[in-house]
C-alpha cells in the first residue's frame, strides 16, 4: 500500500472521528441544558416551598448531626445556657445523652 493511500485512510478515519465526536458533544450539550433547566425548576419549587413555609410562621432548622426538619415557633425554647434551641435539636441532644 502506498504512503498516499495510507495518509488518505488516515485522514478519513480522522474525519469520521470528527463528526462522530461532534455528533457527541451536541448530545452533551442538550443534556446538559435540560439538566441546568431541571435544577433551576427545582430551585425556584423549593424556593416557593419555602416562602410558604415562612408565610405558616414555620422554620426550616438544623439538627446537631445534620438533620434537617420544620420548626415550628413553639417548638423553640431555652437550652440550660440561655441559647435558643429548636426541639429538634433538643430531641437529638437527649438522644445522643440516652446512647451515650
């Protein structure tokens, strides 16, 4: 086989790759928009959510380990040093004392 033969093989395997690839980074590109479209519903879902959780007199919080829940104004209350605490943290710290 010729070197001109061999280039031309070369080259159109090359040029096959290439819209191969190209066909592939279009595929990408939509998934990813429809993606980057997706999170940013959620976002705005959990955003809504959370205004009308606001307008309940409802809290989200955070547990000690992490948890994370509704709380709810009379659901808060003093810990033994005057901080505030949520009941759910209350909840866990007598939990983690009981397992301790």
């Amino acid at each position: 086989m010729s070197l001109r033969r061999l280039e031309a093989l070369a080259l159109d395997q090359l040029r096959t790759e290439c819209a191969r690839l190209a066909i592939e980074n279009d595929t990408l590109r939509t998934r990813a928009e429809r993606a980057e479209a997706e999170a940013d519903a959620a976002r705005e879902d959990a955003h809504d959510a959370y205004m009308q959780l606001i307008d309940t007199g409802a809290q989200i919080g955070i547990t000690l380990d992490g948890h994370i829940g509704i709380i709810h104004e009379a659901a808060q209350h003093m810990d033994g040093q005057g901080h505030m605490q949520s009941a759910l943290d209350a909840a866990m710290a007598t939990t983690l004392e009981a397992t301790a």
